[in-house]
C-alpha cells in the first residue's frame, strides 16, 4: 500500500510521451501564430515590395519565383491564381517555407511547389513560364548576363520578367563593401535604369516600365530595426514593427533617390 501511495504522486511513465505530444503541439501551433501575425517578417523593404504586385498578371497562369527567399512573393503570386515554381538555393528555407505555407498554411502542392535550385542551373530547365519574378537576387550574382538569357529563355512568347535589385546610386549601396567572392554578398551595388537596358535589351527583353521604390522613410525605419536586431536580436525589435509600418503603408512609388529599382520586362510575343 505504501508502495502505491508514493506511486500516486508521480506521473505516468505511460502518460508523459502524450502529455509531451500535447505541449508540443501547443508549442507548434503558438510558433505558427505568430510566424502568421508577423509573416513576412521584420524586413520592411520586403514589406514594401509588396507594392509591386500591381505590376504582375492575375489568374491561372505558370510563374516562377527565381530566388524565392522565405517564400512571401510565391505565396503573394499563388494567391492571384498563378501556379508557382520557387527556387532558392538554400535548403534550409526551402524545407522552411514548404512547412509553412503548404504544411501550414495549406497551399495547393499542385499549384505552389519550393525547389532547392541554383540559378546558373536554369541551363537544365525544361519548363516554361508566363511570368519570372526576380527580387533582390541578381546582385548577388556574378553571371547576371547569364541568368536572364535563362530567363529570356523559359518565358513565353508574351511573357514578362519583373527585377528588383538595389538603385546603385543610393547613398547605401554607393559606399558598400562588395563580396568578390560570390560567397553570399552583393558582387555589384546594382543597377542604374540605364544599367538594366544595357543589360536586357540585347537578349530581346523589351522593357514596359521602370519604378523606383523604398522612400527614406522606409530606408531609415528598416535601419532602425536591424540595429536592434542586430545587437539585441529579433524579439527586442519586434515592439518597435508596429512603430515603423507606417513608413510602408503610406510609402510611394518613384521617391527621388528609391533604394531599390524595379523593371518590367517583356519577351515579345513574337520572339522565339
């Protein structure tokens, strides 16, 4: 009887595996909730990007997300009607925002799927694309000339490419320190307008628009946030997001010196 007294005050070995399933899931669905509340995260110029979604088509219609990051521009696309191929050559987030946005979020594994792929790999790409969707990737990227012959190369007839990269001449990228070894970094501060028709008018593209986006409201905000995020780590910065969304919401295309600058390019639709 003794025995059985003392075993009363004790948890179950039998019953701890459920009871540490049920904390777990708790603990899951707590981490999705707020990933849900603060997705896409604490970066405002990917928040700000947001904006150029007016740019794309709408409907059923085959995109691909060409360094696809934690995947919020494919799920953005995804929800306009677009099936959607991501490629980013990070496993990491590959595995991330599959987990997410079709684990979680429950997205049509038919209609949006993540591909762990470098880009100098398009060479190999069978598939074809109504529309290439390339935001702040191709200055990290030696062979930029190479990747958007690729590009060129899977649109259709008709099709169009939408590129952001960083506004070389912005007061920030002016004096950034490059990565010459292609190791992760920007190997180039980015593109001028002219930059970007020296660079896709000779491969066919013919270019519909250039937009300047990131005003210094939202440049300053952003650099706010990464220092304290950077000395303090994400959670110190997460009471100041509330405090700099308005730098996005009210932020206008076209600011005197954008931080970033954005081309819609289009493949004739009587090119090959």
């Amino acid at each position: 009887m003794a025995a059985v007294c003392r075993n009363l005050g004790r948890p179950s070995l039998l019953s701890l595996p459920p009871f540490l399933g049920l904390i777990d899931m708790l603990v899951t669905a707590i981490r999705y909730r707020i990933r849900d509340l603060l997705y896409p995260g604490l970066d405002l110029h990917t928040r700000n990007r947001a904006s150029l979604c007016r740019f794309w088509q709408t409907g059923p219609r085959d995109v691909l997300d060409a360094g696809s990051g934690n995947g919020y521009f494919s799920w953005l696309a995804y929800q306009t009607g677009a099936r959607v191929v991501a490629m980013n050559c990070e496993e990491e987030q590959v595995e991330k925002a599959t987990d997410f946005l079709i684990g979680h979020r429950r997205a049509d594994p038919s209609r949006l799927r993540f591909e762990q792929r470098n880009l100098y790999e398009l060479t190999r790409e069978t598939r074809v694309f109504d529309e290439v969707i390339c935001f702040e990737v191709l200055e990290h990227l030696r062979r930029d000339r190479d990747v958007v012959t690729e590009f060129y190369r899977v649109l259709r007839p008709g099709g169009a490419l939408h590129l952001c990269c960083p506004h070389r001449l912005h007061p920030r990228h002016r004096v950034e320190v490059l990565d010459t070894q292609e190791s992760g970094g920007h190997v180039r501060s980015g593109y001028t307008e002219h930059e970007y028709r020296e660079l896709l008018e000779p491969i066919g593209f013919q270019i519909e628009s250039v937009v300047g986006i990131g005003t210094p409201a939202v440049y300053h905000a952003d650099r706010i946030l990464r220092v304290v995020r950077h000395r303090f780590g994400d959670w110190a910065a997460l009471p100041l997001l509330p405090i700099a969304l308005p730098a996005v919401w009210f932020a206008r295309l076209n600011p005197h010196t954008p931080f970033s600058l954005c081309v819609k390019a289009v493949k004739p639709a009587g090119g090959p």
